[in-house]
C-alpha cells in the first residue's frame, strides 16, 4: 500500500498539479483529545472547502487519521486522485476523522456519538480553525458509505455551517451496531441542499439502491456500469463507483458550482 501510495503521489508531482497534504490536531473541548485532520493544500486562497468524512476501515466504526499520508489511503475516498479537478474550481478538500477519544475501543464512534451534540461541538472546532487558518467561507459535507452516518446527522443539526451535503453509497441498513441510527432516518428533516448518490447495482447489503431512490426526489445521481473488483462494500466494485469515480467527482463538481444535478453518470467523465 506503501508503495503504491508513493506511485501515486509522484504521478501527481510529475503531471504538475500536486497538492501538499498537511496534518492537524486540533483541540476539543476535552484534554488530550483532538479532531484529526489533513487539508490537501492547493498553496492558494479558495473560497469553498469539502469536508470529507470517509467510510469505515474494515468492520470498525471507527475512522482514525493517524498523519498526513491517511488522504492516499483512503480517507478522501475516490476524490484523492481527482484533487486538480476540485482545485480548478475553487474547491478544497479536507478529510476529517473521529476524535481521538473515540479511539479507544472498536465500539466508539459509532451512532450514539455520531448524532449527539458532543460531535456538533467538535466539528465545529474544526470549522473555526480552518476559517481562521485558511480563509475559507463555504464549507460543504461529504459522507461515504458509514460516513454518511455523519454526514446525515451534521447536516441536520448545524445547517447553519454548511452550504450543502453530499451523501455518497450512503448505510440504510445497519451492519451489527453501525448505522441504526440510518433506519427511518428523516431526509425531509435537512433543510440545506442535499445531493445523494447511488448506484443502481450496489451489492453492499447495507447501501441497497432502492432505498436511497425511494427517499431522494430531484437530487439523486444514479451510477451506471463500471467494475465489479474487490470486496463489495470495499473502496472498489460499484458500491465506490470502480470505473465511474472520475465521472463522479464531476457530477459532484458541477453540483457545487451550479447547483445542477446529473441524472446518470454512465461513463468515467473521459
């Protein structure tokens, strides 16, 4: 993983367009515990930042942001490779982990912490920390897979902080303890824009298709074809869109900048 992670970052080096990631720790409110995160510095002022809560490592609940490499393995999901086409319009990426509290045991940071007003507080400690430190004035939300536990209850109890959120393969179903909270979850209840995206044949029991169409109306992107490699509920096969992450990280850009929402995405954006 080492070394592919290292391939991966020179391609970028040598096409002209990489970004420096940078790590931070920032306090919370409790000793000793910070909010983890790494900002993939573009090295220029941008007006609009995508907060990016990953989906689960393994069959934890947990998301742990250990250092600055976390981006390259997975902690901006399918958008890392795609970081130039997000700076071009303005947009930053910023991967955001669980606090350093909710390290502690396999069966932290999970639904009970995700929904409660502890979470609100620290995100919002990360919020004021990146205005202050980089300037940025539109935060949008990102969830992937058991990210969009986060995304789901942030979106809907701090509407105040952002401009918009994205809910990618998002849980519907609970896996043992993760995602109860999802079941019967209100959508109606988010008062600021929401974009959901979805493919048509996403195996992951947990992320069934029909759902998240039964609940969106106008907002759904729904993904078409692609691979099937890996695990079904992994960083590949079409539950993370293998073969369409490119043409969705442009449906996701347009839906941004225009507020425009791609119906399909049925090729990889070429």
């Amino acid at each position: 993983m080492k070394n592919i992670s290292a391939i991966t970052l020179l391609l970028f080096a040598s096409s002209g367009f990489a970004q420096t990631p940078v790590f931070f720790a920032i306090p919370t409110d409790r000793r000793d515990v910070t909010m983890n995160i790494v900002v993939m510095d573009p090295e220029a002022p941008l007006d609009k930042v995508l907060l990016v809560v990953p989906g689960t490592p393994g069959q934890e609940g947990r998301i742990m942001l250990r250092g600055k490499q976390s981006p390259s393995l997975g902690a901006l999901q399918y958008l890392y490779p795609h970081l130039a086409m997000f700076k071009d319009v303005g947009i930053a990426l910023v991967s955001m982990g669980c606090p350093t509290d909710q390290w502690e045991t396999s069966v932290q940071c999970y639904d009970d912490y995700r929904s409660s007003q502890q979470y609100v507080g620290d995100v919002k400690k990360v919020i004021e920390f990146l205005r202050e430190k980089y300037a940025f004035k539109e935060f949008y939300l990102f969830g992937h897979s058991s990210g969009g536990i986060s995304s789901r209850w942030l979106s809907l109890r701090m509407p105040d902080q952002f401009k918009g959120v994205i809910n990618s393969s998002v849980m519907n179903d609970a896996y043992g303890d993760l995602a109860r909270s999802t079941i019967g979850f209100d959508m109606n209840a988010i008062k600021i824009p929401v974009l959901n995206i979805a493919h048509e044949d996403d195996r992951c029991p947990s992320t069934p298709y029909s759902m998240v169409k039964n609940y969106s109306k106008d907002n759904l992107v729904t993904v078409r074809g692609g691979g099937q490699t890996g695990h079904i509920c992994g960083r590949a096969n079409r539950h993370s869109f293998e073969g369409r992450q490119k043409g969705v990280a442009k449906a996701i850009v347009k839906w941004i900048t225009t507020g425009e929402v791609q119906k399909y995405v049925d090729d990889d954006g070429q």
